[in-house]
C-alpha cells in the first residue's frame, strides 16, 4: 500500500484510527474524557506516572494492569454508542473509588 500524506482533515473512512495518550496517576485520568465516534478504532496507550493503575471498560471486556511508567497500549473497535465509563481497576489509595473518566462514542 502506499503511502498517503498525513491530512489534517476528517476523512470519511470506516478505519480511521483515533490515537489517545492517557495518563494515569493518583487519583485522576488525563485525558477524564474521550471522544470518538461509532466505527473507529480506538488506540490509547495509558501509563502510569507514580503507582500501579489499573484501565478498565467493561462494555469493552478491557482490564489492564498499568505498572508505574510501563506504557500499555489497548485497541479496540468502538463498534457500541453511548457513554462509558472508564476506571481504575487496581486498589491505588484512598481516591481509588473516584478514579474515572468517559470513553464518548456517537
């Protein structure tokens, strides 16, 4: 396949991929909202900046462990609409419970 110029324009593909970096930390995902729309496929490589983290969606059967500064990358097809909640799946100190964000799929 060839490759195509990098155009910073919507295309209409069915694949296009959306890349996330995601940081974990006490108690807080940076980006806590992510936005994406049906069909896509959705990269996000989510680290941890000070103790283990877990990254969990659970409409999307997804549940990483995150080891402080080990870069874990997660794909999947954001093939449902709706909000989603994302969390922290691994007991990290008092906050833990709060620890939250948003996957958007319109």
């Amino acid at each position: 396949p060839e490759e195509k110029p990098q155009v910073e324009e919507k295309t209409v593909s069915q694949s296009e991929v959306k890349e996330f970096k995601v940081t974990a930390r006490q108690f807080a995902f940076e980006p806590s909202t992510i936005e994406v729309n049906k069909g896509d496929k959705v990269k996000l490589t989510v680290t941890s900046i000070d103790v283990p983290h877990g990254f969990a969606i659970q409409e999307y059967g997804i549940n990483e462990r995150l080891e402080p500064n080990k870069p874990v990358v997660i794909e999947f097809t954001a093939d449902e609409q709706g909000t989603f909640t994302f969390f922290c799946s691994v007991p990290c100190g008092s906050g833990h419970s709060s620890m939250k964000g948003k996957l958007i799929v319109k």
